[in-house]
C-alpha cells in the first residue's frame, strides 16, 4: 500500500480505500464515488496527486496508484501488460509482437516498448509516448488469443506462442528483425505445438511467412517433416525479401524462393553464442 501517512485525510482515505477495493488502476467516477466530491474537486485533488507522484495518469480519466517504495519515479505506469490493456480503446486487442515474444520467452533483452495490436486506430496518450505501440490489425486477423494471467488477479489478451510465431513472422519490423524472430523460434522449439503451427499457416495463407519459417526451420535442422512438406507448397511465384527491413543487397537466393539477405551463418550464430 501507498504510505499514506505523508497524505492528508481525504487523501489517504482515497487511496486506502482503492487498494481495499483492488483498484490500483482507476477512473475519475471511482474517485468521486469514495470521497463523495463533484468532478471539479476531485480531479483538482488527483492533478495534486499526479504532481506529488502518488499517482500517475495512464490516459485521461485513468490513473495508477504509484507503491510508495519505489521513491520517486515518473516513468512507472505499473505492469506493462496491464497498462497495455487499460490504455487500448478495444476489447479485442491482444498484446502483441514485440511484447508477447517477451512473455513467451523467446528474447533475452528486456521489455522496453508494450506493443498492442488493435481493430480501432487509436493515438498513443500523451502521457504513454515512449512506452506504449500500437499496431493496428484487420479484425479477420484477431484469433489464437489467449487470456492469459499476467498477475494474481489481472488477466489480458495475448497472442500463443503460435499465433506470436506467424505475427513475427509477418511483421519482423515490430520484433527487432528476422534474427530476433529466428532466435525465438530456436527458444521455444521443444514447446511449440507444431500441428497447430501448421494449421495456422493454413488459415494465415501467406506465402511469404511460410517461406521464411520454412527457411528458418530448415536452418536449425528442427525435424518437422509433416510441416516442413507443407510450407514448401508456399515456396512459389516471387522471391521475398527474408528481413523485408535489410536492405535488398543480395547474400543468396534459395529454394524457399527467399532473397537471404541476413545469411545462415548469422542465423546459427545467434544460438551458439
């Protein structure tokens, strides 16, 4: 609990009460509602308490109460996830990308950015700049979802290891490049459930991301025979780009009617290390 000894009455009394109601995250109205004050009163209170740093605004109207220990810090906005999820103006978003990589396990490098995929187009709060990306998707792209629980009593949306796969896979850009996405692929590859990653190449049916797997499967020698033999059915028409983000200086062209423009040496390098 905040140390709501340095707070006045009405102060201390707000945020006792929030964490006696489990609302470290909250709205203007739940404020109102537990001190009884109009709207004018109480967001003069919680501007004042945004500048002390008891608080922080997540976006307008929303606040996160800021645990006292951790001293002064303008930059805390709680858990990433959570934040993610309480910003994000649609119930179908899911956390994404970048970020389910991170939950996942399949980075070693840490959690800078929260990327959530989302139906609606939204601009970022003023008061998330930095730390908070959103990526918008077409609602026939929203599926492989898990409610997952980020801590004893939050639950949010995240895409499974599968779905994460065929996302990194589609949009590198958004997970530190194809080297990073070969290198999680690596992580995870005795807990992938190769079966549901065929049958969501199937349903995703874009030549390009089954020609990179592929490509990256056949690279760290992973026996799939069943899956590899579908992905090849993919390996047609134009060659890609296999980091869509390098520039195209060609290192070789491959069956997988991919331009390698990263190299499979790098590729192995990455889990030798």
């Amino acid at each position: 609990m905040a140390n709501t000894k340095t707070l006045g009455h009405v102060s201390s009394r707000l945020i006792s009460t929030l964490y006696e109601e489990n609302k470290a995250i909250f709205k203007i109205s739940d404020a109102q509602r537990i001190l009884g004050k109009g709207y004018n009163e109480t967001t003069d209170l919680l501007s004042e308490l945004v500048k002390r740093e008891v608080i922080t605004r997540l976006k307008a109207g929303k606040f996160l109460i800021i645990p006292q220990q951790l001293g002064k810090t303008e930059q805390y906005i709680g858990n990433w996830f959570v934040a993610g999820r309480e910003v994000v103006n649609s119930e179908k978003y899911y956390i994404a990308f970048y970020s389910a990589m991170h939950y996942w396990g399949m980075l070693t490098q840490p959690l800078l950015k929260i990327f959530v995929a989302t139906p609606k187009r939204q601009i970022v709060p003023y008061e998330m700049r930095g730390k908070l990306v959103f990526v918008f998707v077409s609602k026939k792209s929203i599926w492989g979802i898990k409610d997952e629980w980020i801590t004893s009593n939050e639950r949010v949306r995240i895409s499974d290891i599968e779905k994460t796969i065929i996302d990194a896979l589609t949009h590198p850009e958004y997970c530190g490049g194809i080297t990073e996405v070969a290198k999680g692929i690596w992580f995870l590859k005795e807990k992938i459930e190769y079966k549901k990653l065929q049958n969501y190449i199937r349903k995703h049916n874009k030549n390009v991301v089954a020609k990179r797997l592929g490509y990256i499967l056949e690279i760290f020698d992973i026996k799939q025979p069943e899956l590899l033999n579908h992905l090849r059915e993919y390996a047609k028409d134009r060659y890609d780009k296999f980091d869509p983000n390098l520039s195209e200086n060609r290192i070789n062209k491959n069956k997988w009617r991919l331009i390698d423009n990263v190299g499979r040496e790098q590729i192995l390098n990455l889990v030798k290390r």
